[in-house]
C-alpha cells in the first residue's frame, strides 16, 4: 500500500484518521510477530547470522516507516519526524501490536540517544544524525558504564585529550548491548582531571566501524552474548562531533540518564501494544500456567492475578509520570518512579514464572512448551535492576531530587579526580 505524500505529510491529521492510516497500511505491509519472540530473560534467539539478518529487516522495517510518515511521530518536522502528539504515538503503537517493529532500535538509538541529540545537539549534528536515525541508516549505542565504576557514570576514567580540532579518546566502555552491530555510539569520557569529578566530563559521538575500536562480547550464565565491552586505543573524534560544552558533560549526563530511564515510554520510541519486550510478560505467564498443568489451581491463579496487578499499577504509574513531564507538572526526575516500578515489577513477574513452574522449570524437556528455561530466567532476573540506570540510582534520585532528603555523605565533592582514592593495586 503506498501512502500518499499528502496524507504523510498533513500537519492537522485527527488521531482517529492517523490511527486508521496507521492500522490499514501496518496490515498491508508488515508480518505477524514470533509470538515467542523477546520471551524470557535476554535468551539466545537465534545464531549471529540470524541475529544480523534480523537487524537488517528492523532497518528495513525502520525506513518503511519514514516513508510512509510513521517514523518520528513525536520528533519535531525540522529533523524528520512528524511533530505529532502521544495521542498519535499511542495510535501507531496500538496498531502495531501482534506485528514486527524495528525493537532493536527502540533502546538505546531512540531512547535515550535520540533524546540527548534533541536536548544538547547542535543544529548540524540533529540534522546529520536524527533523519538518518528515522531512516534506519544508524543503529545508536551508549558507552556510560565502565568496568571500574559501576553505577558511578561520573566516575569514569576513559579520557579525551584535546589535540588541535580533534580529541583523542582512551579507555574501556562496557554492557553496551548489540555494539557489534550498531553503528554509532553517545561516550562520555573525562577531560579534565583537576577538578571534582562531575565538573571534568564531556560527551563525544562516535562512529563504531573506526580504527581503535575494538568490541568483545560477553558471554552471560544463559550463554547470551548480547552484551559486548569496547576498548578504545587513540580514538580520533572531531571536535564537531561534541555534544554540549567542554567539561560540561555531567550536564548532558543528566538528561541522558532521564532519557534512559523513560525507556520505552518516552515520546520517541515505538512500542506495540501487548508487546513482551519492554511490556506485559502476563500473556507468557498464562502459557506457563497452561503448560505446567496449573490452570485450575487458585494458588498458581493468584500468581497470575499479582502479575497482572503489577502491569496496572506499572502502566498507569508510567502515564502519570509521562504526563506529568509533559505538563511540567512534575519535575523530569519522577522518571526514577517509572524507572524503578518496572525493575520491581519485571523482577518479581519472572520470579512468579518459576514459582509456577516447580521442579519441572529447573530441569525441563523439548515437550515442556512454555515451562523450559524458567530457572535460568530466574537466575538472569537482576538484569531488569541493572539495564536501563540501576534501581539503586532510581532510589537515591527519588529520595535525594523528588523527597529533599539528604545527599549521601562523600569525601570527594570538592577533590580534584586526579587525588580522589581510588582501589588498592594487588600486592
């Protein structure tokens, strides 16, 4: 079905015309979801050869959207969105729910790289990058954490050191998921070792596929080599490719990290309704029920029923704080809530998948349906706490930025980072 320009392109298009647009060409051109898709806990889904071929089609899928003015709803028009409303967004997921969607470009490309280049960008680097990113032409990662600072970003001791209009970077990035097959990447890194820590740091953008780049793949207790770690050696980065102000960088981290805690509710990603990834795990968890016997047993039906509660009171949380940023009604760091509530509920949803399951989730055969592998996603659940800002973070940002309550004691505010203590070397 081929969308005509004008009908892309219109500025006043009702939410209900975008929305019947949007249901009536996404069942002309795109496929049903793998209803076992994005199941489980970060679980392999396929070879590497499958897992390219699989980004390939979400570019594909990615650039059907910008041609037929589903890409971008909510990103201004000046740098290929569609300046629409969530009212619209929420339309377009809604009509994608039980087909494909480019879910590998959702986290971090559009949320919260995306979010960083509209808040901090310069005018050249959105109109560079953000259409291209529309068009599916860029898969964005982040490098924040580091293998030596853990949830403490501004800690980082990867470096950048002027040299005439370029930087030279060096260091180590690391759980940055899918890095060995994206294309570019958000870094911070330290610039200034004088003085505190949060005051030396700036961001760079950096292309991948570069010489001095090298991505490792780690390899989780589930066999998952999703997550990769980068060493940077001598790194050339233009000065243009700056985001925001030298020494600044704790500022664009700050809105970085909002972003990231958004997740897949900010205005700029694409999440199908009834979608497993970043959504409901109910639907998985009433397979689970049929398949380990369970159905009519009201302990095993109660389960189902706290899980549901969690999606409730997760999702109408989300709303309220999405709406509340919006409004400015509240302050943008209420992400953490968001962020917080899908850590807990995510945990507690895949830890009910195994209570369900007893002795069978822990040794499982090819004739157990949905009930194999539930052990080791119970084993894998700290991931929901860890990706996306820890809860940790969420707490203390809740506790210290939304309730006024005391900033933790440190040693180091006004230290120069040179002179701040760092681990004992081996003896």
């Amino acid at each position: 079905m081929t969308v005509p320009k004008s009908d892309a392109d219109n500025d006043n298009e009702s939410v209900e015309a975008f929305g019947a647009r949007a249901r009536a060409w996404v069942q002309d051109n795109l496929k049903r979801s793998d209803p076992k898709a994005h199941i489980g806990v970060m679980r392999i889904e396929g070879s590497d050869d499958e897992e390219v071929a699989l980004v390939a089609r979400e570019r594909e899928i990615q650039r059907m959207f910008y041609d037929a003015g589903f890409a971008g709803i909510c990103i201004p028009r000046e740098y290929g969105g569609r300046g629409l409303t969530r009212a619209h967004l929420k339309a377009f997921d809604d009509a994608l729910g039980g087909y494909e969607y480019p879910s590998r470009l959702q986290s971090p490309t559009f949320a919260p790289c995306v979010g960083v280049l509209l808040d901090y960008g310069t005018e050249e680097q959105k109109k560079q990058h953000i259409p291209a990113i529309l068009k599916g032409e860029e898969i964005w990662m982040q490098f924040l954490s580091e293998p030596s600072g853990g949830s403490d970003v501004a800690g980082a001791l990867t470096t950048a050191v002027r040299d005439g209009d370029e930087w030279v970077l060096n260091g180590s990035k690391i759980w940055t998921t899918g890095a060995w097959w994206s294309d570019w990447a958000l870094c911070l890194a330290r610039t200034n070792w004088d003085v505190p820590k949060h005051r030396g740091l700036t961001v760079f953008m950096l292309p991948l596929r570069q010489p001095g780049i090298e991505v490792h793949r780690i390899e989780l207790l589930n066999g998952s080599r999703e997550f990769c770690q980068e060493y940077m050696t001598d790194v050339r980065v233009p000065d243009s490719d700056r985001v925001g102000d030298i020494d600044n960088g704790w500022k664009v981290g700050t809105g970085w990290m909002f972003h990231e805690r958004m997740a897949h509710h900010s205005p700029y990603t694409t999440m199908p309704a009834g979608s497993a990834r970043g959504g409901s795990r109910v639907p998985e968890l009433i397979e689970v029920l049929n398949d380990c016997g369970r159905a009519d047993d009201p302990i095993a039906r109660d389960l189902i029923g706290e899980a549901k509660m969690f999606d409730v009171v997760k999702d109408a949380l989300q709303q309220r704080v999405s709406r509340g940023i919006a409004k400015r009604t509240i302050s943008d760091q209420a992400a953490s809530l968001a962020r917080l509530m899908a850590g807990i509920a995510a945990v507690r949803s895949t830890s009910i998948g195994y209570e369900l399951t007893g002795a069978n989730g822990a040794a499982w055969d090819s004739d157990d349906g949905a009930v194999a592998e539930r052990a080791v996603d119970n084993l894998m659940r700290q991931v929901s706490t860890i990706a996306g800002g820890t809860t940790e973070m969420a707490r203390n940002a809740i506790s210290e930025r939304l309730l006024g309550m005391p900033r933790e004691h440190t040693h180091d505010v006004n230290l120069a980072f040179r002179d701040v203590p760092r681990g004992r070397s081996g003896s």
